[in-house]
C-alpha cells in the first residue's frame, strides 16, 4: 500500500502510461482515486496498482 500518496498528487500508471497524468482526488484505507487526463476518474486498489509520483518539472 502506497502512504506517500495524498490528495492533490500528481501520478501515473505505469501498467496504463496511455491513461496519461492523473491527479488524486482521495485516498481511503487502500482505494485511490485518480483524474487521469485521457481515461477520466479511476478508482484504484492500492494493493494491486503502484502508482508513481510525478515531480512537479515533468507535468
């Protein structure tokens, strides 16, 4: 499970790079949800999907 992760991050899914930058909009216990750019609003299992952090520089 990813602690590092709040709302107002910006990330991507490495499995799904196409879905583009997504912006987390909450974190509750293990389900993340996330605004990507091209696939819209995701609700994800923190156990099944690492998503990485994006630096500020590179969106």
């Amino acid at each position: 499970m990813q602690l590092d992760l709040e709302p107002g991050d910006f990330v991507i899914n490495p499995k799904n790079k196409q879905w583009g930058i997504g912006q987390i909009q909450s974190v509750i216990k293990n389900k993340i949800t996330v605004n990507f750019q091209n696939h819209g609003k995701q609700v994800l299992d923190a156990n099944f999907v690492d998503l990485e952090k994006v630096k500020k520089n590179e969106y």
